[in-house]
C-alpha cells in the first residue's frame, strides 16, 4: 500500500493528538513553535477521526438502515444523557482542534494548499454537526485562547452560507495554491481530487437547503455544474471520496472489526424497513446488503426497536451483508458518485441546468451504486428498467420521490447522510420505532440528535437558550422539537 509509511505514524499520532483537551490548548498556545506536532503529522489522524466520526451507529438507528438486535435502547431512543459525546467530542476535539492548528500552521507557512485542506475537512465536521443538532457553536468555537470559554450558538440559516463560502475559497486556494499536502492518506497529496472533494460536498450543501433557499441552492448548483474545469466534481466510482482502512488493528474498517470476533458479536441487523424495499423491488443489492438468516436461508428485516417482549430472535433475522462486513482492509465513505449522480437528478427534475438530464442521472446513481456493489451488468439493466424503478415521463412527482428512495437507498451505512436526507424529503416515510420510549407523542423518526449533557454543565446559558429555541421542553421532545432550518415538512412531529 502507497500510504503504508503514513499508516505506521498512527500510534504516534495518537500519543501526540489523541482526545486530551488540555493537550489540545497546550498545543494552540504557540501553533508554529518547533516542540509542536507539524500539520503533515496531525493530518493523517484528523482523516481517520472524520471517517470514524461518519461511522457512529446512532444515525443510522434512526433512519433505518439497521436496527438493534440485541440490548436494545438507542433503537427505543433510550439515549443516555452522554451518548451522543462521542460525535461531539469527535468533531470538536479531535477534528475540528486539529483542523484549526493545521490551518494556523499552514497560513503562517504559506502553503495554500494544505490551508485549503484544513478548511475542507473543517466544513464536513461542522456540516454533520449542524445536521444533527441544529444551532450549534460555530462563529466563536475553538476560541478559548482568546478568551471565549463560553461561544454561542449559530443558527443553522447562518452556518450553511459561510460553510459554502469557506469551500469556495477553498476551491481557489487549490486552483492557485502552492505546497505539498503531506500525510494525506486520503488522497496522497493530489490537489485535484481535494477540489473534486470541496466541490462535491458543496453540491451536498446546496441540496440540503433546497426546500428552504431554493434560488440559493439553484444558484450554487448550477454555478458549479456548468464549469466543472474550475469546479469539478466526482465523475466516477474511482473519485468516490472513502478512506481505506489498513486492515490490522487498530485500523480495521468499522463494520469488519464488529464482525471479526464471528456474526453472533454483532448487535446489528439489516432494518425491517431496508429489507421490505429490498425484497419488494426485488433490488440485487440485498444480496450485498444482507444475509441470509441463519434459522432458514431466508431474508428477514429486524424491526427497529420492537415493544418489549416483542424482540425477535437473532438467529432469524439478517445481518449486515458480507460484503460490507469481511474486509479488513474496506472504505469508509464520506461522499460518493452515486450520491452526486442523484443531486443531479433532481437538480434536473427541479428545470435547473445540472449538466444532464434527471432520467440521465438518475440511471447513472442507480447503475453506480450497482455497480460499487458488483452487480452484474445483466441484472442492473433488469433492475433499471422494472416498473417500480424506472423513470416516468411526464411525472415529475414519482420521479423525485424515486429520486429520493435510490437516493436512500445508495446511501446505506451511511448514516448521517441517510437521515438528513430522509428529514429533507420524507423520503422513504418512516414512523418512529413501535417501542419508543414516547408512545403516540410523534410521527416520524427523530429529528435532531441529543446536545450532549457538557454544554448543560459548562455553557450553560447558551445551551438553555438553544435548548428553547430549538421548543425542546420536556424529554419528550429531546430528539425532536422544532425541526431543523432546512426541514420543510409540514404535519410531521
């Protein structure tokens, strides 16, 4: 492997950058000074905190991709009150801090193109963050050597702007930088394919707020999609943005270390709701998506978080597919090309100019995703043109919501993605889990993440007045509340 060198810095990196706050401060006070980590050695741990970070189970509980077959609680939205730490702590700490000295680090170097890097990466973590909180500390985070203990929360309507400002500069930085991108074990220092990353997730961006600021997003979309040399984006499989995992502890791909101990270790089952689309599309990804029960042969969905006394035996249901669960050595995907084939597609639907058509490149998300998933190309044009599947002339309306389901559906494990999609179009329609711990208080599946109980003990007065804006006022209402800024839904709660 290319990057094996860069791979074997890891236990040092962890010693030097791992999740110690104070360690974290220590290392800001003088961002250029010669005791410090150089940026080239924070930048390989910051990637695999990214890609850890996009892994945790919790969002994909809540848009179905799996449920808990076993010590079932997230899936009945029994969240401890620190549960959601880890996303927080993982974004601030350990990506964010390190983003923000390896940006200092490399504007006082002048290498653009390592400062663009640390803007890229800076935007993604504060993208899943507002995508899972809503207002969140942007504007004044990560400023405790300046004095601000205590930051504010931004409201989402103004992080998403400055999120697309920031990847546009960054875009320019890599058009016009200089400097090596050392220790990138994402892209091995290839420039290009960091712009084809800041584009892509732009693209992402812009989507995202298209119910809300639809000229905006309109805007930005077409801006980039009409001049993909300045801008360009993923084109293929092979620009997929993923990291590859080495394959040797601590460094296996997530779902393969779950499994590695045998199939009976996992507590996570392919979701009643995936398999009945699967087995009612006849889709030949469930295949790649599931296994076969090891009671009968048969494929079996588990129901996400069942009434008590209701849960169904392990043996009978299906676990996560092979294919995503045996290699060591697999990917962690942050953006794929079937995932921009699909902002395409509905960009197209929408009458706005994204380069093809919306039956071009909707056919183009399906057929990448298939074909990512090895399907076999007989099977795929099967698939493409089945009646439940293919695309309908002169109906706007099934086109997008079939937009939207492959959409979905393409984006299985990935969790975080998945979910914001599913709140942006309610997409596939997904009732909360029949054993939630708020029976008949809502309709849909949750609809923003937990703040963790630290900003309650240690920012106290900005988290009370996030916690109201946000109409959070009883436990009832800790997933859900008001819905996010770019939730348009309406008769949903």
């Amino acid at each position: 492997m290319k990057n094996i060198k860069t791979y074997l810095l890891f236990s040092l990196i962890v010693l030097l950058s791992g999740g110690c706050t104070s360690a974290f401060e220590e290392m800001n006070v003088n961002p250029n000074g010669p005791d410090d980590v150089s940026a080239s050695t924070l930048l390989p741990r910051t990637i695999i905190e990214t890609a850890k970070i996009q892994d945790l189970r919790p969002a994909g509980f809540f848009v179905q991709f799996f449920a808990q077959n076993n010590y079932i609680v997230e899936d009945r939205y029994r969240f401890p009150d620190n549960d959601m730490l880890s996303l927080w702590e993982g974004c601030y700490i350990r990506v964010l801090k390190n983003a923000k000295i390896i940006h200092e680090k490399s504007v006082y170097l002048e290498n653009r193109n390592m400062e663009a890097v640390a803007e890229i990466i800076s935007v993604n973590a504060y993208h899943t963050l507002t995508d899972v909180y809503g207002d969140i500390p942007y504007s004044e985070a990560l400023l405790s050597n300046q004095g601000i203990t205590n930051p504010k929360y931004d409201k989402q309507s103004d992080i998403y702007p400055d999120l697309l400002r920031r990847l546009e500069s960054a875009n320019d930085l890599l058009s016009s930088g200089n400097g090596k991108i050392d220790g990138d074990i994402l892209f091995d220092g290839d420039v290009q394919k960091w712009k084809i990353y800041a584009n892509s997730l732009s693209l992402r961006i812009a989507m995202r707020m298209s119910n809300v600021e639809p000229q905006k997003a309109r805007e930005i979309i077409e801006r980039i999609l009409q001049n993909t040399s300045k801008y360009p984006v993923i084109s293929s499989n092979s620009e997929d943005v993923r990291l590859k995992w080495l394959g040797v502890a601590p460094y296996r791909e997530p779902w393969a270390q779950e499994y590695i101990s045998g199939i009976d270790g996992s507590n996570h089952a392919v979701s009643q709701a995936m398999m009945t689309y699967l087995l009612s599309y006849e889709d030949p990804r469930l295949t790649t998506y599931a296994r076969p029960t090891k009671a009968d042969g048969s494929y079996v969905g588990a129901i996400n978080g069942p009434v008590v006394g209701e849960e169904q035996n392990r043996d009978q249901v299906s676990r996560i597919g092979n294919f995503y669960t045996d290699d060591e050595a697999g990917y962690t995907k942050l953006i794929t090309y079937s995932e921009i084939c699909f902002i395409k597609a509905e960009a197209a639907e929408r009458g706005w100019n994204s380069g093809s058509t919306a039956q071009e490149a909707y056919r183009e998300g399906i057929r990448s995703s298939l074909q990512y998933n090895k399907i076999e190309t007989e099977a795929a044009n099967r698939f493409l043109t089945s009646e439940k599947v293919a695309y309908k002339e002169n109906n706007s309306a099934a086109n997008l919501y079939n937009i939207a389901l492959q959409k979905w559906v393409s984006l299985y494990l990935q969790g975080f993605q998945g979910w914001a999609e599913c709140r942006r179009t309610d997409v596939p329609l997904l009732a909360p889990s029949p054993g939630t711990l708020f029976p008949g208080k809502h309709n849909r599946i949750p609809f923003r993440a937990v703040w963790p109980n630290t900003e309650d003990m240690y920012n106290n007065t900005n988290f009370n007045k996030a916690k109201e804006e946000a109409a959070i006022s009883e436990e009832s209402d800790r997933l859900w509340g008001k819905q996010l800024w770019w939730d348009t839904r309406q008769g949903v709660y």
